[in-house]
C-alpha cells in the first residue's frame, strides 16, 4: 500500500468512494478535506469556507495554468 508523504499524495488518481467524513482513493482512505490537483492529491485544513480562503489557495493558484 502507498504512503502519502507531508499529506501528498504525488499523483492524481480518481476517488474511489467518499463518506462519513473521508474519502478513498488509490486504494487508501483520507479521513478530512482533500485538494484534488495536477500534481497530486493534498490534505486540506480548514472546516469553514473563510478558513479555505486562508489556506492553500497559493496551491491552486499555482497550478492554474495546468486546470482544465
């Protein structure tokens, strides 16, 4: 089974199943918030919508070219 380093998992793989507060893929479980990008899958902090505002936008915004 992979390990997801830092809380990244280095590529993009579809989500398998998501529930009770988690998600599955890459026949791994995530319990929280998961940022789905081109390079890779990313825990995600932040529980409301102005704490994903403060968090990781940086990431998105990087990535923004490669964003279909």
């Amino acid at each position: 089974m992979t390990e997801i380093a830092d809380g990244h998992f280095e590529q993009q793989s579809p989500i398998d199943a998501y529930g009770n507060g988690g998600f599955r893929f890459a026949e791994m479980s995530h319990v929280g918030s998961l940022l789905c990008l081109p390079t890779g899958m990313h825990k995600w902090h932040g529980v409301t919508s102005c704490q994903y505002v403060a968090n990781n936008l940086d990431q998105i915004w990087q990535s923004a070219d490669d964003i279909d």
